[in-house]
C-alpha cells in the first residue's frame, strides 16, 4: 500500500500546520487562562479549552480566506472536497494545538439533505455564514429521551441536549416510528445545553426519512471514524513533544529527568504507539480512498489511536508529576471505545 502523500496534499498538511502555528499555538495560553477564571467552561462542558466567541470568528474568517474551510464537503455541495487521507493529515495537525477549532468540518448527516434543504442550510454552512453543530447527548446519559411528536402544523419538541454555541443543530429525537433527525435553529444556555420545551419545527426540517436517523450519512462514517482518530494522534504527538522537553529541561536531585529509565521507557513507547496509530489511520484512510470496505480497519485505527492518546496522556502526567502547562483533558470514551472492540472481534468470529 502506498502511502506517497501528493504534492497537492502535501501543501494541504503545510497550509493546516501553518494555521496551528501563527495562529491557534499562540493563543493556548490566553484561552487558558480564560477557561480559569470564574465564569469560565467548566470542565464538564469541554472536552478542549473552549475559544472566545469574538476569537472564533476571527479565526474562521481566516480559515474561509485560505480555503480552509468545509474542505470536508464534497466538491459537488460546493466543498473541498477533500479525501480521507487528506483529511487525517489536516485533522493531525489540528490536534498538535489543544485549542477546540475545526476548519469547519460538515456534519456528514447533511449531504443526504433534499435539494430545498441544501439550499437553505448546507450551503450557507459550506460557505462559513452559519455555522451547525451535532446535539445528540444528553444529561442523563446515551439513551435517546427528547421527544418529538407530529401534528397538523408540523413537530413539536421537548427534551435537553448537551451543545455548544452554533446557529443550527442537529437534534436526534424519537418518533414513534423511531430516531429521526431535525434541523433546528435555536439558542444554547450558558451551561452548555440545548432546551427543548414545545419547540416547534416544521416539515421540511426533517432530514432524511422519518425513523431513519442513523442511516444519514452512513457512506462517510469510515472517513470521519479515521478523522477522528488522526487527531488524536496529532495530540499525542504534542503530548510526547511537550513531555520530551520537560524531560530535557528539568533536573532533581542534579540530574535531568532524561537519565532516569522509567522515563526513558515511557518517552520510547510513546513515539512508537503514536508512529503505529499514524500508520493505521493512514491505512485506512487509503483504503477508504480506493472505495474498498474499510469498516474495520477504520475501527482499529481509531480505537488504537484514542488509547494511543490516553496513554500519552498518563505518561505524560507521570513525567511531570502532575498535569503539564495547557494540557487538554483528553477525553475516555469507554463506552464507544468498548464497543469498538466488541465489533472488531465480532467480525473476526464471521
């Protein structure tokens, strides 16, 4: 399998590290100190050190001007266009900064949109006017309980989801025909949730077939399941950059830390995992590529890559006897890593 980048997707990478180091590096800080202050996210509220509102848009501008933005999107929505290769080596360097910003990336859930529905949001989404978020967890846990129920008029709604800032959300709701997904406009509280009390939407907001939630975008998965895990390589790969420094860097006792074997131990086993889960996404994003069925290998690598980043992120505490300066919480999706597993082992058994 060749894994020769392109020149073109070499520039892309360039383009996408370039942005992390003028731009989102040098404002870690200054987020940080923010998301301490009181009045600051909570940390249950972000996975990532959250942007200031009036940072956010500054920073798309940026990214729309360079063409960075929606590169996700197929050509034919107005997009970029770009192919899961491409988007795991953007993706990986956007993870290099623990700053929470995408280059807009598209929810694949609306390129199964009808052509009204592109119209009115797909395209002014693509186009960085608006922006969407994905609202489907909720309080109390992974069980769907926000309700919709159909009238004359249209849908009402009634439940609470865990969101963040966006002009546009796509809320999962049960119907008695099953999960169905909405396209809904409405405002997020100050603690991070969506309310839906008697929530009105009509028709046409309905995306996709009612009951039929999580068919939409299913051709894509694979390519945003490797997305996801290419980034968190990329936070790995700051993780061991940050803790190789410290290791340098910082002596007790009259010696560096470098010399000590436990370190060493940790600092050699994180660039081979990370070198490894670099390999896997590639692999699968390939085969991707080359339209052959990269289900499994999409579940590997991320499943690989998001244990790779825990690890990093365990060691790289353990180097500096405590959590390191702007070191994001790296998230332990147990539940769905779980399942992962389940399902990789589950195909090997058929």
């Amino acid at each position: 399998m060749d894994f020769t980048l392109s020149e073109e997707l070499q520039m892309i990478r360039d383009m996408a590290r370039d942005f992390v180091m003028n731009e989102l590096l040098p404002i870690e800080r200054e987020v940080l100190v923010r998301d301490a202050q009181p009045g600051g996210a909570r940390p249950e509220q972000s996975r990532r050190m959250p942007i200031p509102r009036e940072k956010m848009v500054a920073l798309k501008t940026k990214a729309v001007e360079q063409g960075l933005w929606a590169m996700n999107a197929p050509e034919e929505f107005g997009g970029g266009g770009l192919s899961a290769l491409g988007g795991c080596l953007v993706a990986e360097e956007l993870g290099k900064s623990f700053v929470d910003f995408d280059f807009g990336d598209v929810p694949p859930q609306l390129f199964d949109a009808n052509a009204e529905q592109r119209e009115k949001f797909l395209k002014p989404i693509i186009a960085g006017e608006k922006e969407i978020a994905f609202a489907a967890r909720e309080p109390d846990g992974d069980e769907i309980t926000t309700r919709a129920t159909h009238d004359a008029e249209g849908w009402e709604l009634n439940g609470i989801k865990i969101a963040v800032q966006a002009d546009l959300f796509l809320v999962i709701a049960q119907t008695d025909a099953g999960a169905t997904c909405f396209i809904v406009e409405h405002q997020v509280t100050q603690d991070g949730k969506l309310v839906l009390q008697k929530t009105r939407v009509p028709d046409s907001n309905v995306l996709g077939e009612i009951g039929g939630a999580f068919a939409l975008g299913k051709k894509y998965r694979n390519a945003n399941l490797v997305r996801a895990g290419a980034r968190k390589v990329g936070v790995a790969s700051r993780l061991l950059e940050l803790s190789a420094q410290y290791a340098r860097d910082w002596k007790a006792l009259g010696q560096s830390l470098a010399v000590r074997p436990a370190v060493q131990r940790w600092l050699a086993e994180m660039a081979i995992e990370i070198d490894a889960a670099r390999w896997l996404i590639y692999r699968a994003a390939v085969a991707n590529d080359a339209n052959q069925d990269a289900k499994a290998d999409a579940m590997r690598a991320h499943l690989f890559a998001s244990e790779t980043a825990q690890r990093a992120h365990d060691r790289t505490i353990e180097i500096y006897g405590g959590p390191a300066p702007m070191m994001p919480r790296v998230n332990r999706d147990e539940q769905i890593l779980e399942l992962e597993r389940f399902q990789i082992a589950n195909s090997l058994m058929q």
